[in-house]
C-alpha cells in the first residue's frame, strides 16, 4: 500500500460496519433490554431470538473467516489464556442492572442518540467516562485486585476458547465439531418456533448484525497484518470505544482513531439515517431528576461492570460468543441477571421480586 500507513482505514472500516448496525438496529428496533423484557413479561421471545441468531450468524462467519486464516481471533483478548471470572461474574451483574435502570445498554444507547434522545447522550458521556475510569483511572487498582490478580490460568488448553477446552480434556482437537455443535443448537433454538420462521425481517436484522460483527474481525486483521505499529484485534464493542471515541474530542491523543472509535461514530450516523427513513426522530429528555439520576446510575453501573466484565451485551453477547471464549456464558448470565434484578426493582417496587416466580403477560414497561 505504498507509504501510506494502513492503519489509517481502521476508522473507516469501522464507520462502515457501525453504519449498518445502527441502521438496522434502529429502523427494526433490535434492542436487548427491550427482548428480555418481552420475554420475562410478555412471553414473547421473538426479540431474543433476533439476538441469539445475531450471535450465531457471527459464530459461523467469524469461525469460518478464522478458518480461511481470514480472522486471527486467536489474537484478540477474549481468547487470553486468563480467565477473569470474578470480573465476569461482578461486571456482568453490574452492566445488567445499569442497563436495566437506562432502559438499553451501550448500542442502544447510541442507537436513540441517532433518534434524538438526549437522556441517550448523557449516558454515553457517564459510561465512557466511567469506563475509562475503570480501565485507566482509580477504579482500574480495584480492578486489578477484584478481578486480575483472582483470573483462572487456563493455559493448558492453550486459550480459553469451549473448543479448547474440550480438545485439551478429549486429547484431540475437536474445536470445529464443538462450534457446529453449538451451531446447531442455536439455531434449533430460534427456528423450532413456526411464527419466528415467517418473520423475514427480523431474521435479516439478525443476520445482518451478526455479518457486521463478523466483518469486524476480518478488517482488524486485515489492517494489522500491514501496519506499521500494532493494531488491536476486535470487532464490536460499546464501553470502551464510547470513553475513547469522547477523548477523541475533547483532546488531542496523538493517535489516530481506532476501528472502535470509528463504529461508535457509524453506528450513530447509521441510526440517524434509520430514524430519518422510519421519520421517528423526536428530541427526548429527562422528565424529571429522579429520572435523570438513575440514568445517571445505570450509566456509570454499566461503564464500570463493563470494563470489568470485558465488554457488553454486543462485546461479549454477540463479539466474544463468535470466539466460542469461556467468559461469555458467565458474562450473560450475569448480566440477565442483574436486568432481572433491575427490572423487579422498577417494575415491582423489590428485588426479591426477582427470586419469585413471574406470571406471563403481567406487564411492564416498554425498555427500548
């Protein structure tokens, strides 16, 4: 590529991924809080099953570019041989119950900035600043005791990868038949329900989030291998990138914008555009400051438990699921979890409401 640095396609490339992942999420309304919640008190699971086949489709793409040596997830950090299990455990509660008070996490943050809510906004500024707080500032010394110092050493297996895992404890390499394993079962999952197989659009929404993410691996890889300096391996993520894409702003870094910084922007312009084509964009604000301040608390919840959780409902939900690493489950559980919680406070006026069985169809507000 001659004298030009390659690097500096990364925000680009990024721009492109996040323009479809805004567009798409905000015109079909692809939002995790709001599937949960239809699921939990509607009985309706056709929203998570856009989520699951989001995460599947970036499972076969991501696996199969990794397999055409197209991909070096083998280098991203979901793959490190260190297992923070407490970080997954802690952060995952922490992101789930901040998401559960914002009505969205970070994506669908972005995704009603592009609609025009400033409630949006003010969470994406106490996120990333959180985030970067938890990752660079003060916060980052709790993390390295809570979380570093306490991570499983899983180096025999190689890295922290199901299939790894299996293959060590097998004695063969049974990486590929694990992930069509699990393939199948997903998709078993979302297609045994007839009425989902007719809804063509979502399955297209679920589709394409998962090909951007996918996408995500390739052009990181792509880029690092022509690089004059190191580039990090990813593919989507939004906690982080938020807090790197307001330094990007607000001072001069001296680097150029990465491929996650150049996502959160796409993202946000792909939504614009998705609220313009569905003529939904309205300016939103806080109706009062008890509103404000719990915004204002799932906003830092979620900036601090992601960082410690390493990533969100798309940074491991859909990201790190396509690297089949060990720490998703227990980041999701968490997370669905501490929503739980979230939502019994909200909704049910006690958290124990959580523990207790819920009726079907009982109601609840509408997250997203």
């Amino acid at each position: 590529m001659g004298d030009l640095d390659p690097q500096v396609l990364l925000p680009f490339l990024g721009l492109a991924a996040g323009a479809v992942l805004g567009f798409v999420a905000r015109v079909n309304r692809f939002c995790t809080m709001s599937s949960l919640e239809r699921y939990w008190y509607a009985g309706d699971a056709t929203g998570l099953r856009t989520w699951v086949l989001a995460a599947a489709t970036a499972l076969a793409l991501t696996q199969a570019l990794n397999a055409a040596g197209l991909a070096a997830i083998d280098q991203s950090f979901y793959l490190d041989a260190s297992l923070p299990w407490t970080g997954a455990i802690l952060g995952g509660a922490l992101f789930g119950l901040g998401m559960a008070f914002v009505g969205t996490c970070g994506f669908g943050a972005v995704v009603r900035l592009g609609g025009g809510s400033l409630r949006a906004l003010v969470v994406l500024i106490v996120l990333g600043l959180s985030a970067l707080a938890a990752q660079r500032g003060l916060i980052a010394q709790g993390r390295v005791f809570l979380v570093d110092n306490l991570a499983l050493d899983l180096s025999f297996a190689g890295d922290q990868s199901l299939g790894s895992l299996i293959s060590a404890w097998v004695g063969a390499d049974v990486r590929t038949p694990v992930v069509l394993v699990v393939l199948a079962a997903l998709l078993f999952w979302i297609f045994r329900d007839t009425r989902y197989r007719r809804k063509g659009l979502q399955i297209v929404t679920g589709v394409l989030i998962g090909a951007a993410i996918a996408f995500g691996w390739w052009a990181t890889t792509f880029v690092s291998r022509e690089a004059f300096a190191p580039v990090q391996i990813e593919a989507g993520s939004f906690v982080v990138p938020v807090g790197d894409t307001i330094l990007q702003f607000v001072t001069y870094t001296g680097t150029l914008p990465d491929y996650g910084v150049g996502l959160i922007l796409g993202t946000l312009l792909g939504a614009i555009a998705g609220a313009r084509w569905r003529q939904d964009t309205r300016w939103e604000a806080c109706d009062d400051a008890r509103e404000l301040s719990r915004h204002l608390l799932g906003a830092a919840l979620m900036g601090v438990g992601g960082v410690f959780a390493m990533g969100c409902t798309v940074g491991q939900g859909i990201t790190g699921f396509s690297t089949l690493a060990v720490s998703v489950p227990l980041v999701m559980v968490s997370m669905a979890f501490g929503a739980r919680v979230g939502l019994a406070i909200l909704v049910e006026g006690s958290a124990l409401a959580a523990f207790r069985r819920n009726d079907v169809g009982s109601g609840g507000r509408t997250a997203g």
